[in-house]
C-alpha cells in the first residue's frame, strides 16, 4: 500500500456525541482519501464512544482504531498512534473539533513548497473559545529562533496542528502520559525548536476548535497537580536554553513560560488554591524567577508582573496575595502622574513597610487623554468653545489647558477657564471654556486648526478638537474689514471630523440654516430661515434667494430676504410667469462668493399643485421630502394634451 501523505490521530475519551463530526471532517478532506490516514485511540471509554468507533471503521477503510485502558490524559493514546502512523506528515486532530475541508491540502502543500516541519493552520474558536493571536498574515517561513521573533510567545502549545513526521522520530518526541492538561507542552516546544522552519497558514480556517458548553473538557476542567506542571515547565525552559545563548533570542523563549505559567498561573490558581498547592507553587515561580529572570526580560514585563515577582522573590508572602487578588478582583489600578513619569498603583506603591521599588509599577506609556467638544456658541464677537478633558485612569490632579489655535497668521494660545475636576469611572474628568475673538482681533481670512494642549504633572499633550457629526452651528456674518463682510464658519460644515475655523472665502451649504417652504398670496413661493448673526460695525449685506431654470441658468427669480421678526429672514417668489419646467433654489449674499444650493428642513408630503397664472396655464409643485429646494412649474394644458396624445396612439387601427 502506498505510503499516506497525512496520518490524523484523535484520542477519544467520552466523546460520543462530537467525535463523529471530527471524524467526518477528517474523512471529507480534498485530498484524495488514500492520502489520509485517521488513527482514532479510544482511551477507555464509558460513553459508548468505543463501539461507535469500531461501526465507524467499517463503514471507513481510511479508519484505524485502537482501544487501550483509561490513561488519565490524551499524552497517551497520541503516544501509541505514533507508533503505528506512516504518513508522511502528522495531524493532531481532537475529538471535540474539526478540520475545514480543504485544511490538510493546503498545509501540506505549505509545508512541501517551502520545506518546513511544521504548518500552524489558522484555528477558529466555537463555544466561546479564545484563540492566540499569530493568525494576523501568512507567513510561507519563520522560525521561533531568529532574532525579534515572537511567535513562541504568542502561539499556543496545543499541538492541533501539522507535524512532519521525520522531526517527531528523529528528535524522538512523545507526549507526557498520565496527566489531563500539559501533555503537549514539551512535544509541540520540542519540535518548533528542532523544525528546520515553520509555515502560518493565515488565510483559511483550518482548525474549528471548540469549548463545551458545560465545560467540561480536558483542558477546561484542568487538573494537573502543579508540581507536574512546574516539572515540565523547568524542564521545557532548560531545552529552551539549550537552543539558544543567554540574550534577547533565550529571553523571548522563556517570556512565554513565565507569563503564561509563572504569572498567569499565580494568578489564576495560586489565591484560592490548597495550602500544598500554594506551596508548590510559589516555591516552583520562586525558583524559575530566580534562574531565568535576567534584567533585560524583566524590562519587558508588565507593572503587576514585576510586583508579582518582587513580592515572590522577596518572600513577601501576605503583598502577594494582597496584589494577586487586587487584579482578580478589581483589574486595572488608577494612574499616578509624576515629573514626566506614569505608575499604575498597585497596592503597596510607595508604601514604607513593603519597599516594592518605583519602577515595579512604572510604565513607559503617556497616559491617554480624551476630550469632548461641547455646541460651539457666538455671543456678540466671541466664539466660545467649551468641553471637557478627561485624563484616563487618573483619580488625582488637574491639569493646565490651553487651546492652540493655528493659521496663516501663525499660533496662538488661548488660555482656558477651567472647571473643578471630578472623579468619573473613566478618570479625572475637568471641563473647560474658553473665548476666541477672530472678529475683533482682526484674524487674517484663512483657515484654523484648533487643538487642546493639556499639561499635567509634567505629561504634555496636544489633541485635535474633534466635532461630533450631530453638532451644527451656522456661519456668521463679519462686517468689520474694511475690504467688505465675511463669512466666519465652524469647520466640517456638516458632519464629523477636526475642528477648525474658516475666514472669509465663499459660502457653503450648511452656512445657512435650512429652509423652509410654504405657499403664500399672489401666486408665490415663500421661503423663510434662521437670520444668520452678524458681527462687527458695519451694515449687514443684503442676502437674496434666486430660482434659476435647470435647463437655462439665464432664466432667474429673484427676491431679497427681508427681517421676519428678530430672528428671521423671508423672501417671496412670484412664480406667475414662471417658464415650464424645473427650478432649482440657491442663496445669495452680496460681494461673498458665488451662489450656493439652498437645503430644505426635513419633512415629508409636497405643497401643490397649485395654479400660479391661468394665463398661460401654469401650476407649482414642491416636494418637501427632498434634500434640496425646488419648485416644479408644470403647463396643465399640455400635460392633458399629452396624455390624450398617449392614449389615442395605444388605440387599435
């Protein structure tokens, strides 16, 4: 019989009711099935799970299935599908998942293309569980040892994935026999180290694996005494310092070790564990920390991982427990802001009796800094801009805000009014207003950024003022310059985006409020808005609303908007001697820019048809459910003509 390209081994303990779907993921591979070994160990089963295998295998020839006793773990029925394997390459392939259709095609030819030992197939979670996160790209070949890789830290050590064969025989790798969790961590560490190269298969899901909704799995349940557990940890990290020389390359090795099996496991078992656990579990940290902590891996720890392994290598027993309970229970502390510098307070910062250093809670980060923009508003020439600052994760201090407005006329710092701060679940939450006068300042047209300079405590930080998309605030008139008016907008007119200020130049929709439309007496369209306010001395210029045909942009309606009240303009257009067709709405404002579209106030429903002139026959339409205003001017007598015209030539002859 020809050698198979792939041997799939799956240990089975009490999976009856999953493993025939992992089995039928196995079976239905592109590859063609005499290239697909399945190697199915049940490992004393009391579910049923053995007899259902055994149907299985007649009704599969690809299918081989072997029967032990109960061994306590899955090290052991991987172990004797091992010795009877022949593919060319290995996949280990778990009772409770399964393998995409085309998973094993595609990695083996991965691993032939490119001549490594090793493809980790892109794992998607079910039941809600967590994947790592080495699945961002393809990579066609790394290796664990070359230097700035980090993929032994962020992989996982489960060893769903696709070994060569010749790397696990000749290295001789076996998995630990007789424990429920663990039993891969030396196997999957051996063979990435000893691999001639590694392939990530990024860009299809490989590998569906699954968490039971009752949680009760192997590796959800756990279990594993913690002295096996440091036992294979101590000896995984020696092998790793094997391979490779004191320095950057060894430390990124053990950095996974002791995040994930010194920290993390101090965490997660070490609070609420029995006191012989507990014992051995700080005395294993405390012996890992002492050997393989160098100063430049402890540079790359987290603040609570450097107060962890203070308090453990210090022998601060009732600190540690205090700490370890802080992040179960409470989870990220609050910021301390001092000269420049930034420390998460854990407890004990700074206290006299523990003598936990500064730079165990320090971190390099600047604190991040959030900032709300409040409605702009002009009152008289002043353009008053309020909001709020919030430092992130801070209970304490407040900081100097300035707003740095910038254009052609250069920067200015506009000093801020600030309110008291408060406490907030985000941080320290401080409000702040402050006035800009580009009116009577005399500001050159051109456009402004505006921005927020926040200092505290030595942290110095210049945020763009960000508009929110829901926030509006029409354009004002400056009559000051002697050159004529300008318009003075908020920038984005509409929408959201980074503040900034705009002089002069022509008007935009949106300058204006939106319209309103209604009929009125005398056969004419009514058009009415917010009057926009007008600052500086001189006399307002006059604004007009034109209608110009669509067809001929020579053919226009023009009325001037006049004071409708004090807050008010309208402007009537007469539409009796309005041409057929279509017409189009714009607004006007003397000696400023060209003419701009005029936008309608939401609404719905239409005003008209209605006649505007007997003599010729003309009647108005305005449909009020559209972005832009404008009027319809329709012949009734040729419409009449029309459809008749339409319907004589539908009749038979």
């Amino acid at each position: 019989m020809k050698q198979p390209l792939v041997s799939v081994i799956t240990p089975v303990y009490n999976c009856r009711d999953t493993v025939v779907r992992a089995l039928e993921s196995a079976f239905a591979q592109t590859l063609p099935p005499e290239q697909v070994e399945v190697i199915a160990v049940d490992d004393g089963s009391t579910d049923g799970s053995a007899e259902l295998l055994d149907e299985l295998a007649q009704a599969h020839e690809q299918l081989t299935v072997l029967h032990q006793a109960n061994s306590g773990g899955a090290g052991a029925p991987r172990n004797r599908a091992l010795d009877v394997a022949t593919g060319e390459f290995v996949f280990f392939l778990d009772a409770d998942d399964a393998l995409g259709p085309e998973a094993l095609e595609r990695m083996t030819a991965m691993a032939e293309r490119n001549g490594t030992d090793i493809v980790l197939g892109k794992q998607v979670g079910t039941g809600g569980r967590k994947m790592p996160q080495v699945f961002g790209a393809t990579v066609e070949r790394t290796h664990v040892l070359e230097p700035g890789s980090d993929l032994f830290w962020r992989m996982s050590m489960a060893a769903l994935q696709l070994f060569r064969r010749s790397l696990i025989e000749d290295a001789g790798l076996r998995f630990a026999e007789g424990i429920p969790t663990h039993e891969d961590q030396r196997f999957t560490a051996g063979a990435y180290l000893r691999a001639r190269g590694v392939s990530i298969l990024a860009d299809y899901d490989c590998y569906y694996w699954a968490a039971r909704a009752d949680g009760s799995s192997i590796t959800q349940l756990g279990g594993t005494r913690a002295a096996d557990v440091y036992a294979i940890v101590t000896t995984a990290m020696e092998e790793a310092a094997a391979f490779a020389e004191p320095g950057d390359i060894r430390d990124q090795l053990h950095r996974r070790y002791l995040d994930q099996e010194v920290f993390a496991r101090l965490r997660r078992k070490y609070p609420d564990a029995s006191e012989d656990e507990r014992k051995v579990t700080y005395c294993a940290s405390r012996d890992l920390l002492e050997k393989w902590l160098t100063p430049g891996l402890r540079k790359k720890l987290v603040p609570a991982q450097r107060v962890v392994a203070h308090c453990v290598l210090n022998d601060l027993t009732e600190e540690l427990d205090t700490v370890l309970r802080f992040q179960n229970e409470t989870g990220r502390p609050r910021l301390h802001l001092e000269d420049g510098r930034s420390f998460l307070k854990y407890p004990y910062f700074r206290d006299a009796s523990a003598g936990i250093p500064d730079d165990c809670y320090e971190i390099e980060t600047a604190p991040t800094i959030q900032h709300r923009l409040s409605p702009p508003s002009w009152t008289d020439d002043v353009l008053q801009l309020s909001g709020t600052v919030v430092v992130r994760d801070t209970d304490e201090g407040t900081p100097d805000l300035h707003l740095i407005v910038d254009g052609d006329g250069g920067p200015r710092r506009v000093a801020c009014e600030i309110g008291t701060a408060e406490r907030t679940d985000q941080g320290m939450a401080t409000s702040y207003t402050a006035e800009l006068r580009p009116v009577s300042e005399g500001w050159p047209d051109g456009r402004w950024t505006i921005a927020v300079e926040v200092d505290i405590a030595g942290h110095q930080q210049t945020i763009t003022v960000q508009k929110p998309g829901g926030m509006h605030v029409p354009a004002v008139i400056d009559t000051r310059p002697a050159e004529g008016a300008r318009l003075v907008r908020l920038l984005p007119v509409r929408g959201r985006g980074d503040l900034g200020l705009e002089l002069g130049g022509g008007p935009v929709p949106g300058d204006l409020s939106d319209a309103e439309a209604s009929l009125a007496g005398g056969n004419r369209l009514r058009v009415r808005i917010d009057a926009p306010p007008v600052l500086g001395p001189g006399p307002a210029p006059a604004m007009s609303v034109v209608l110009r045909h669509a067809r001929d942009e020579n053919a226009a309606i023009r009325a001037v908007l006049e004071p409708d009240g004090p807050s008010h303009l309208q402007a009537d257009l007469p539409l009796g001697r309005a041409r057929r067709g279509r017409w189009k709405a714009f607004f006007e404002i003397d000696g400023i820019g060209d003419p701009v579209r005029t936008r309608l106030q939401e609404g719905s429903g239409a005003l008209g048809p209605v006649s505007v002139s007997w003599v010729p026959p003309r009647r108005l339409h305005v449909r009020l459910d559209e972005k832009w205003l404008a009027a319809s001017v329709t012949d009734p007598v040729r419409q009449r003509a029309a459809g008749l015209r339409k319907r004589l030539s539908r009749k038979p002859r």
